[in-house]
C-alpha cells in the first residue's frame, strides 16, 4: 500500500492541568498524553500525520479534536464514545521534579479494542503509514488497550510499516511485572525502541547508557536510542552508536519533553534522515520543549530548532 502518512500514533490523548507556582493551588489548563504529544511534535517538524484513538463524547474530547484538526493530524480514526469520559491528569512540581496524577480509569481510550481497530478506519491508516509510535503507557491503562497496541503493531508488520515503542514506564498505572513482561515483548515487536535512563533501571536495573542499548537490541529492537534528559542521547543502530550531548537550557518543565524527542525523531527519519541525524535533531527539539508549561505548547517548529543546531 502507498504510504501516505509518515508518522501514525495510537494511544490517548488527554486533557492537562499543571501546576504553574509549586504548592499553589493554579494549574494551566492544556493537553497531553504520550502519543498524543509525540504525533502533534512531528507534526510541527513537518510530517504528515495521523492519530488512532477514542475520546469522550464531551467538551474536554471536542476540544482534542479540534487541536489534532488544528496541528493537521489526520483524525479519521477517532471514536467518539458517548459512555466513557475523556481522561485528565495533573501535573506538580517540586524539589523532585514533576509528579502526575491521573484521573483516566474507565476513560473512553482505555476502551479501545483489537475489534475496534480492524473495523473502523484505523486498520487502513496504519497500512498507509512509514511508521506507527505505540508506547508502554497504552499497554498499562486497560487489557483491551494492551491488546490493542500489540493487534496495531502486528498490522504494521504485516503493511512494512517501521514499528516505534516508548517504553515510558508508569507504575502509577500496573504492577512492575507485568509491565517488564508486555514491554519485554512489544520491543521484540518494534524497529526503533525509544526508553529513557528511568524507564531502563525500573526494567532492568541498568544504568550504564551502553549497556541498556544492548539490552534493549537483545530484546529484539533493530534501532535503540536512550533518552538521557539534559545530558542528551545515546543512538544505536545494532552496528555503531553515537552520543549526543545535552544542550544547556533553563529547565521549566520536562512535561511531555521525551514526547518530543520522539515526535521529531521519526518525523525526520520518515523524511529521509537517518537515525543519528534524526537524533540530534530531536535531542534539540527536546531542549526547546522543557522551557515553558505544559506538554504541547512548547513543542517546537522546525525554524527554533534548526536555530539551536
């Protein structure tokens, strides 16, 4: 099948409250969820885009719709669900960093099912796309929702679509056990297996950045690039590796900002780049995401980033 999408994502979007004074009760009202964060970055470095998702049929899933529409994601495969909500999460700040909290149990994406996506028109997106970006966090908020992703990337497979997974390891959302088990098996499933230092020690007690690549290229993933927060990222691609350096920044808020790494590292590989390119490229995406509030008003376009490279 031609493929007329270079990034397909599928996961949940959510609406953000994060907190914009530490131990204030104001919180900024904006979007989020990982997929959802990663499709609208590339998006902006110029892919064309589509995402695969349900919302709630209420205003928080209206105005999701119209962000998606308004970034030129393609929205075809979105189901309005009349009988489950949209989910919301919080974000805090404080001597640790940033903290979430989620209000997404029974949400109208956690619903999604393997029936779902083969009769609606998702199953078709995903053929017709370079790439499909899951993450670990699909596969924590529902079993429906986990066998969800891994019918999509056995899609993607079949199509020669190039398979992403984000680790982006929650244990908010399931226990670590099995967690290590679904993603164990969705990166032997994946091309590109996108963890960050934290999500690797909770895995696997590695944190030694050569020693994770290789765990993670044991698990079956072609291309392994460890996100590394501002000391930058290490790139593999099963036959040489390269470090990229961190840029210095004045950190606001790292919400959503491995979401940007991730968008923009396959929007550029879909345009051509290889992936050490397309790494440096995202690495400076990144650095420019984590200088203001919230998960998507900070992605970056292309003319910022270009101008930090």
């Amino acid at each position: 099948m031609e493929k007329t999408f270079d990034v397909a994502a599928l996961g949940e979007g959510m609406l953000e409250f994060n907190q914009v004074r530490p131990g204030q009760p104001e919180f900024l009202q904006g979007y989020g969820g990982d997929t959802s964060n990663a499709v609208i970055a590339a998006a902006r470095a110029g892919a064309r885009c589509a995402y695969l998702s349900r919302v709630g049929d209420d205003a928080f899933g209206r105005s999701l719709l119209e962000l998606w529409s308004d970034e030129g994601i393609d929205t075809r495969a979105i189901e309005r669900d009349t009988g489950h909500p949209t989910g919301i999460y919080f974000v805090t700040h404080g001597a640790l960093g940033h903290a979430f909290s989620y209000l997404r149990s029974g949400s109208a994406a956690s619903c999604m099912t393997p029936q779902w996506l083969q009769d609606g028109a998702a199953k078709d997106i995903v053929a017709a796309s370079r790439v499909l970006h899951v993450s670990g966090i699909s596969l924590a908020i529902s079993s429906s929702a986990c066998d969800t992703v891994f019918a999509a990337m056995e899609l993607a497979r079949a199509a020669g679509t190039l398979v992403s997974f984000d680790a982006n390891l929650r244990l908010k959302l399931w226990p670590l056990a099995r967690a290590r088990a679904c993603i164990a098996q969705a990166v032997s499933m994946s091309d590109i297996f996108l963890p960050s230092l934290d999500d690797a020690l909770g895995l696997c007690a590695l944190d030694a950045p050569d020693q994770v690549a290789d765990w993670g290229h044991a698990l079956g993933a072609k291309a392994v690039v460890l996100k590394l927060g501002s000391a930058g990222a290490l790139v593999s691609d099963g036959n040489r590796r390269e470090r990229i350096a961190g840029h210095a920044v004045k950190l606001v808020d790292a919400t959503g900002a491995g979401d940007c790494f991730s968008g923009n590292l396959l929007a550029r590989m879909a345009q051509g780049s290889s992936v050490f390119e397309a790494g440096r490229y995202a690495n400076a995406a990144a650095a420019l995401a984590v200088q203001a509030y919230g998960a998507v008003a900070p992605l970056p376009r292309p003319d910022a980033v270009r101008a930090l490279l």
